[in-house]
C-alpha cells in the first residue's frame, strides 16, 4: 500500500519539504526517491499533490531518478545536513553552501533552466560563457560559488549520473586587475595612530557602561576576534602571568542560536600577554560582578553570553569614537590596531605576530600588514650602498 505524501518545514533551511524516499511512496523505473525543497507552503502542495496523484496511476517519476542538476543539488542539501549535524561544519558553513548552489539552478542556458538539465550533459562552456556572466556579484563571490557548483558534480559523479570530469573544476575565472587609479592607491588596511586610539579605550573605560568599556580597552590590546573575546571565560584569564589564552569561539549552531565551541583553526587557540592596565581593569571588573571560575568575561547587562559586537559597537565603541574625534570604528578594526602597536613593536617579526593574532599562516599576516612595514634608515643606507657601487 502507498502512503501519501506531506509536505513538512524545515526550520534549519526556512523552506518546505517534500520527501519520496520512503520505500512505500509507489515509483516508476526503480528510482530511489529525494527530496524536493520549495520556498512557500503553496507549492510544496502543489507537488505533493502531483506525487499521490502519480501513486495512484503507476508511479511517480522523482527527481532523484532524473539525474539533474536539481537532484544533485536535492542530494547535496541533504549530505550537508548530515555533515552538520556531524559537526564537521558550522550551521552557517552549511547554509551558506545551500544557498550558493541554489544561485545556480534557475539561471538559463539558452531556454533552458540549468536546474532541469542532466548533470551528463553540462559542459565547462556552459558554465563559464553561459552562466557566470548572470551572476552580478563580485569575482571574490562568484569563486565562492563556483566552489559550492564543484561539490555539487563530485557528488553527481560519485552517483553514477556523470562520466566526465567535473565541468565545474574546468571554469577558469579571469581575476580583474585593472580598476583605475582611485582602486590602485587604496583598498589596504591603514595603520592608526596611537593617541587617538588610546583617546578611544579612555572614553570607553569611562563611559556608564563600565563592562562593555572594558571589553573594548580588551580588544584594542589582545586582537582577539569577537567570537573569542566573547567566549572568554575567567578560567582563561591568569592573573599571575597576565596572560589570557583563547580556547573557545562563539559559533551559530542554528537560527538565532550561539554556542561556544572549539576555534575555526589550531592557530586560533593562542596565548596573549595582557598590559598591565588590562589586568587591573579586569581584576576591578571580576571583584564587581562576582565571576566565578566558569563564569563568562564580558557579559550583556542581563548577565548573559554576548551574541553580537553590535551592543559593544553601538553602546560603546561608536560614542567612545565620536569623543576622540575619530571616524567610527568597526570592532574588528580594533584587532587591526593590536596588529599595527605590534609592528612597531616587534618591527618585522611577522612570526610572532602571526601568533599573537592566530592567522592559520605567516602569509595572511603579511598580506593584511606587510604594507606597513617602514625601515626608513635601512632604506637610505641601501640607497647609499646602491649608488656607491653605481657611480663609484
């Protein structure tokens, strides 16, 4: 006996569902079922009905036995669901990776929409002359994409439905070099200057709002990521070494949910030496609000987990700017600050840097900083050398 078919939301996607994998839902041609998944409740029924209507007169025809784009990305959907729940990636991750393949699927190959076509029969041309030049993004957010397309024809591969190799891995995307002069002479990270941001974390530590003061003054001299900063917790600060040492980050684990978990990379857990302004400021902080070991660091006025840098930017940060006559300030440029004090620190030790910061590698930190790197006596005596051994 055939049972009917109803579709079913799923809150992790925002989207409805209607799934013909069960053995009992009558079928055509041995197909095995999928899932389908629709934007509104209307056309989930709508589909519903045409698969019980099918039950009832030989047999439904699912997209999992068409081999289309569509059943790969349905198939797709559904491994990410299970690496998520696995935990081998984040809630966002796994959004992220859904959405990215759907931007593919209703662009048009002539007449034709590309979800509808057989995976066997897409070629890189298509993709690369036909479809890329839809997307109306960024090159940095097309590549995204075009990674997300990748996974899709190895799984469409690893099925059975395409013998070629993946058409997707083939697409050569031509980088834009050439912007113009006003694109050429900015876009890097500029260093700021220490009076100003010392203007700033006094504003912030004077500021009513003594706690989410003190967790700018934190940023601006550990370089933590929000997400560290906010998962800190008093076991992690050791007053004896003043050192603060970074083992969590707060990740979404679903919709509007915030946990903490373990650092997106190795490098990211890291130890950090604390000034000691910190340190008095956060044993002055520990002594007012009573933490106890476990206890979380910095903590909204409810004296729960921060979920966001907004309450901090907004309450603090941006009020704190205003005063030391500065533009605003994003909380993440308070991390480029602790890089910038670091170089004229350690002048070029980017190692350490890299550490301090936690990059997964040496070359994200020079990338981001190496721009201010500035040796002026090294450079005049390489001049002098330079025209000695020229016009000697």
């Amino acid at each position: 006996m055939t049972i009917q078919v109803t579709p079913r939301f799923r809150k992790a996607t925002g989207r409805w569902v209607v799934d013909t994998r069960a053995a009992t839902i009558k079928k055509l041609n041995g197909a095995r079922g999928g899932e389908k998944w629709f934007r509104t409740r209307e056309a989930a029924d709508d589909y519903a009905a045409t698969v019980n209507a099918a039950q009832n007169s030989g047999g439904v025809v699912t997209r999992a036995a068409s081999a289309t784009i569509d059943a790969a990305a349905d198939l797709l959907d559904a491994r990410t669901d299970v690496r998520f729940a696995s935990g081998a990636i984040t809630y966002r991750h796994a959004g992220n990776l859904k959405c990215d393949v759907r931007a593919w699927t209703d662009l048009l190959v002539g007449d034709t929409r590309f979800g509808d076509f057989k995976c066997t029969d897409v070629t890189t041309a298509d993709i690369e002359d036909r479809l890329v030049p839809q997307l109306s993004i960024s090159a940095a957010t097309v590549k995204k994409k075009l990674d997300a397309l990748k996974q899709l024809f190895d799984l469409a591969h690893r099925q059975g439905w395409c013998s070629h190799t993946n058409p997707a891995r083939g697409v050569k995307l031509e980088a834009v070099r050439y912007r113009g002069e006003a694109a050429a002479t900015g876009g890097r990270i500029e260093r700021f200057e220490v009076a100003k941001i010392r203007e700033v974390i006094e504003a912030a530590t004077s500021a009513d709002d003594w706690c989410n003061g003190l967790a700018v003054a934190f940023a601006a001299q550990t370089g933590l990521r929000f997400g560290e900063q906010a998962a800190l917790r008093w076991r992690d600060i050791d007053f004896e070494t003043s050192r603060v040492t970074v083992r969590l980050s707060l990740r979404e684990v679903a919709r509007g949910v915030i946990a903490a978990d373990v650092p997106k990379t190795d490098a990211a857990r890291r130890t950090v030496f604390l000034t000691p302004q910190l340190v008095a400021g956060l044993r002055e902080w520990r002594l007012r609000s009573g933490g106890r070991h476990d206890d979380v660091v910095f903590v909204t006025r409810a004296g729960r987990q921060q979920s966001s840098a907004q309450n901090w930017r907004k309450r603090v940060l941006h009020p704190a700017c205003d005063a030391a006559g500065i533009d605003r300030l994003r909380w993440h440029d308070l991390r480029h600050f602790f890089a910038s004090l670091c170089l004229e620190l350690f002048g070029a030790d980017f190692n350490r840097i890299t550490t301090l910061l936690g990059h997964k590698s040496i070359s994200t930190t020079h990338e981001l900083y190496g721009h201010w790197v500035d040796d002026q006596a090294r450079d005049l005596k390489d001049a002098e050398a330079f025209g000695q051994k020229l016009w000697k």
